[in-house]
C-alpha cells in the first residue's frame, strides 16, 4: 500500500457516523443483512416524479454520435450563423435614415458617407471586418462642439463603429466591442419587445451532481444560472433523470433543438425537450422512483423477506440523511449552527475556515497559519484554491470587513443558502435526535403528548390519485439551483397538529405523529408534548430566542415532519450475477433488461419504489439492511466483498 492510498483511507475512517447526528434507532425489527451500495453507478438510479405523478424516464433511443472534427464544424457553422443573425437584427433595427445618411455626408463628407454605408452592408452581409477596410479618417475640425458633434453621431448611429481623436484627425473603426456594447444597451432598452420563451427537458446525466450539468448546459448556451430552474438536486453518484426548465430569449422551439442536438456532453443529455408556461421550482416535484442495488455479502434469504415485509408495512423512520451534515469531522456542520445560534462568531468562523480531513496536507497548513495570525489574509487567499470557495469567502469577508473581529459580517458574505445550511444542519440534528428519543422510549404506539397532524392529500399513498400542486414560494436565482433542503420539511402552515389526548387518542396512528423542527417561528403547546423534558435537554442552553435574534440572516424559521415515512409502488427481487462488478440494473428500467443469471455466484437484492420529496432513500436503505449508512461502514463492507 502506498503513501497516497493509506492517506485516502485515513481520511475515510475519520467520516462522520450516524450516532454523531442522531441517528441510533430502527423502527422495525430485524436481522443485519450485509451488502453494499452504490458499488458502481449503476446500482443507483433515480427518476423523478412530477406533481402530476409522471415518472419521468430518458430515451432508450441513443443520439447518433458524430465525428468530432464534423461536429465542431457543425457547431462553429451554427455559432456563425447566430452571429450573423444578431448583427442583421441589430442594423435592420438601426437602420440608417434619409436625415441620418444627410447629417454623415454632413459631417464626415459624402466620400465617407458612403464608405461607411458600404460597410454596414458588408457587415450586414456576414462579410468578415478586416481593420484596414473598415477604418476611416476625417480631418479634425477646429470647433470642439463640431468634434463632439462626430463622436456623438458614430456613438448613436453607427453600432459597429467607434471614435477617436488622433493628432489631427478623428479615426472611425471598426470594432466588435462597440457593437456588443450596443446591442447589450439596445436590448435593455427593449426589453419589453423581447420574446421570452420557456422550455422544459429531461436531463439524463451520470456521475455527476445536478449544479455541474446545469453549469455545463449554462456554458453551452452561454445564458446565467438564473434562467435553469430544477426541482432539486440529484446525486452524483448515481443514473439520474429530472426535470429542467431553461428561459431563453427571441429563440423558438426549433432552434432550440438544433443547438442542443449539436452538444456535446460527457455522461448527460436532454431530451424530450417541448416550450412550457412556467419555469420549474425547486420543490417542483412530487418525489423520486429510485431504482437501487444491493450486492449482498453475507445474508439469509428469509431475513431478507422479514426485513422487506416489514419495511412495507410499517415503513422507517424519516431521518435526516447522513449527506445533509457533510463528512468532515473536524468542523461539522451541524456544530457550526449551533455556534451561530448562539453568536459563538469567531468560534463557527475558525471552524468554516478550519482544516479537513478531505482536503490536501498543504491546504490544511496554509489554513492553520492563518487561524494562528489572521493578518495574513492576502498570504492565505494566495495559497488556498479557489475550489475551496466557502473557505475563501469568508476569509475575504474577513478581508472586507476591516480585519477587525467583525466575524459574523464575514460569514454573512455567503449567500443566504450557504449560510442557512449550517443552522438547518443543527436543526435536522436536532429533529433526529427527537426521532430517536421517540422510538426507542415509546415504540409504535401512538401514545399521550404525541404531535399530530393527519396527512393533506399531496402525502397520500396512492401514486394514482392526481392532484394539482400549488407552486412553491419562488426562490431568490441563486438559491433556486442550490438551497435543496427549504424543501425537506414542510413549514409550519402547512400542517394543521394537535395534541393527543384522552379524547382522540383513537383517532391518529403513529403515521400521523410529526416531530417539530424547533425554530424561531414554530409555535406548539410544549408544556403537553410527551418529548418536552428531552428537547430542553438536547437545547442545551439554547431557547427560541436565540432562532428569533438570527432568522432574517440564517433563515431558522423551523416547521414540522413526519415521524414515519411510507413507500410507494414498492417491489424487490433477489437477482444473481457472476462477475462482481457488471452491472446489474439498466438505465431503462426494463425489467426484463436486468442482470438474473440463476446460476450466478453472487446475489443483490434489488428495489424499486417511490419516495416523497424530502426523504432519504439512505433511511430506507438503512431500515431494510439494519445497516448504518455512515461511509466508515461501507469501506468495511466493500473490503469483506473483495474477499467472497
């Protein structure tokens, strides 16, 4: 084993567990069955569900793959072609006037004039600038106000061209500046007259998260962020298919299509593209139908069956996942909220910026030098990667801010999401902790004390009913694409909770019960809640104070879920193979399409069903296998099917 690969599994082994975030309950009984996930990309997959209840799949028909050197000239012929375009619309929209053709001669002789117009309609022609050609000179008037008079005149009219005072004459050129800068201003000054046009795609991507594809698609059509808009995120690792929406301007449906046919993407696609009404929100969804396989290691098929039958019926407690309090133990993320609860800010700063175990050896030490003198910002911005952009913002923020202990401004320097992120961390541990704490005092039994709220149409469990989804508070741009986990619980109006007591203890089950998400707006009769004395001890010293004083930097507002998550359209099958790593499941879920070889050496234990938004397939992962989902565990388990 080299240097490299036993630091790689150094930092592995110091990954987070799931008792460091709350996670220590089951809800059913059960046997450990030993597998592992996510062995290859293939053994996740995920497919969206609509509002409508549509799963959406991609195309099995693949796109013809071309040439490169073809597709290039395809896309550089279609590139000019736009460009063309552009600068024929610009100049029909500027075209010259019989009083503006009168004034040039005017003032730049008539010799000029109609050199100039000759070059507009060369220009307009698609005929490629060359300086020399497309540059002219006039005698220099004495008069400023004439010499104004002419740069005006060229500013205003004349959209490829620029000015400028030289010795004793003003030079008219050419200039692809001045015509972008003009078409920028023109088009702001027409804003109203451009056509906005939204279309929707299936995005089918692999091995990478959804924030990078979108970033990929942004640079191929060279528009902003803003005008992608996605339910919510999707794993990297892992065959995904979702729902976008792209806003393009003056752009039909047909361009459209052509200009996506000619990318060209590793590992994504877009497909059955068609124009919408609206674009998509995050939160745009009813759930995802995950398809997942389990290479099973060392198992017995009837507790296999026990496990499943279970899960089914009862369905898993609803915890936060693992991925929602990153892997760094050194500075969690969840501890950092807690931190910012309580204006610790020099403290949850230090731990932002703070060493990793992910990260190189030298990284860690230029931020250590940092943290031990923190007036060697422009040193530590120098030598710290711009990849590690949370780190950097702060210490720029830190920058900003006068270097004088201002560290709450400096954090603020994140964007809203980023920073709720930490102090959403905490609350999701501490809902977790609730959850446990519920379970393992009291069971399944809907009990006194117990939250309740009886579930809205949208959590019914038939995948056949229809409903139509309000649309969701719109997002400001940037936290559209990566503030994900606003829609992990639903906010306080959304539910309508009671109590239990002597007189509708009856009434509810424990697929009722909701545990709070404690924030600064959540508003409950405490004093009745069965959990009471165990959340003021998980609080520590915190009270609803400290939610209030922070809410409007760090979005705390608080809110309710449910205790117990149920699947949908569930179904499993134990599948053989022989060779360990082929693949198993197929990107087009054809059922019949999937590895079952009876004679196979080996056995996975294969899953379809659909989940909610909000839930973690992780959890239901988790409750089938009575395996903890923390990656420590799953090194270990991918060392044992190495040996078998």
């Amino acid at each position: 084993m080299d240097n490299q690969e036993f630091q790689s599994i150094q930092k592995e082994r110091q990954s987070l567990q799931e008792r460091d975030v709350g996670i220590t309950a089951f809800l059913n009984e059960g046997n450990v069955i030993k597998g592992i996930t996510k062995s290859r990309i293939s053994d996740f997959i995920v497919n969206e569900v609509t509002p409508q209840k549509e799963i959406l799949y991609p195309q099995e028909t693949q796109t013809q793959v071309q040439d490169e050197g073809q597709q290039q000239q395809q896309i550089k012929q279609q590139v000019q072609k736009e460009l063309i375009q552009k600068k024929k619309e610009v100049i029909q929209k500027e075209e010259l006037s019989k009083d503006q053709i009168q004034k040039m001669n005017d003032l730049l002789t008539p010799e000029i004039g109609e050199k100039l117009q000759k070059a507009l309609s060369d220009i307009y022609n698609g005929l490629n600038p060359n300086q020399s050609e497309f540059e002219f000179n006039v005698n220099c008037p004495q008069e400023k106000e004439k010499r104004l008079e002419i740069h005006q005149f060229v500013r205003e009219n004349l959209p490829n061209f620029d000015s400028e005072t030289q010795d004793q004459v003003i030079r008219i050129f050419y200039t692809k500046n001045k015509s972008k800068r003009f078409q920028r201003n023109n088009n702001d000054n027409n804003n109203n007259n451009r056509k906005k046009i939204i279309f929707q795609a299936t995005l089918f991507k692999t091995g990478q998260d959804t924030f990078n594809a979108i970033q990929n698609i942004c640079r191929f059509l060279k528009v902003s962020t803003r005008n992608i808009g996605s339910a919510g995120l999707k794993d990297k690792r892992g065959i995904t298919t979702q729902a976008i929406s792209i806003s393009m301007h003056n752009t039909n449906e047909e361009q459209f299509k052509s200009r996506i046919k000619n990318a060209k993407w590793y590992n994504m696609k877009l497909q059955n593209i068609k124009e919408v009404i609206k674009p998509i929100k995050m939160g745009d969804l009813y759930g995802n139908q995950f398809s997942v396989a389990i290479r099973l290691i060392d198992f017995k098929e009837e507790d296999v069956h026990i496990n499943i039958q279970n899960l089914i019926k009862y369905g898993f407690i609803n915890y936060f996942g693992m991925q929602r309090f990153g892997n760094n133990p050194d500075s969690q993320t969840h501890v950092i909220g807690k931190l910012l609860l309580q204006k610790q800010w020099e403290q949850a700063f230090e731990l932002i910026v703070g060493q990793n175990v992910q990260n190189d050896n030298q990284v860690n030490e230029y931020k250590r030098k940092f943290l031990e003198d923190k007036t060697k910002v422009k040193e530590a911005l120098k030598n710290i990667s711009f990849k590690y952009k949370i780190e950097r913002t702060v210490i720029q923020g830190y920058e900003k801010c006068g270097m004088n202990g201002n560290y709450m401004q400096a954090i603020c320097q994140l964007n809203r999401s980023t920073r709720a992120l930490y102090c959403h961390a905490y609350q999701s541990y501490l809902w977790n902790q609730l959850a446990s704490i519920r379970i393992e005092k009291y069971g399944k039994k809907i009990i006194l004390g117990d939250i309740v709220a009886k579930r809205k149409e949208f959590f019914t469990n038939s995948i056949n009913q229809e409903k139509n989804q309000d649309d969701q508070q719109q997002r400001e741009d940037e936290e559209q694409i990566i503030e994900d986990d606003y829609f992990e619980y639903q906010g306080i109006n959304d539910f309508n909770i009671c109590i239990v007591d002597q007189n509708n203890i009856d009434q509810f089950s424990i697929n009722d019960i909701v545990i709070p998400i404690f924030g600064a707006k959540i508003n409950f009769p405490i004093e009745q809640f069965n959990l009471k004395n165990e959340l003021q001890q998980i609080l520590d010293d915190l009270t609803l104070k400290n939610f209030e004083q922070i809410n409007q930097e760090f979005f705390v507002e608080g809110g309710y879920r449910y205790l117990i998550q149920q699947t949908e359209n569930f179904e499993y099958t134990l599948n053989k193979f022989n060779v360990k790593t082929e693949d198993i499941l197929t990107p087009f879920y054809n059922h019949k399409q999937d590895l079952n070889d009876e004679n196979g050496k080996y056995t996975a234990l294969c899953m379809r069903f659909i989940l909610q938004k909000g839930s973690y397939a992780t959890m239901l992962i988790r409750e089938a296998t009575k395996l903890t989902s923390d990656f420590q565990t799953q090194i270990k388990l991918n060392q044992e099917f190495e040996k078998i």
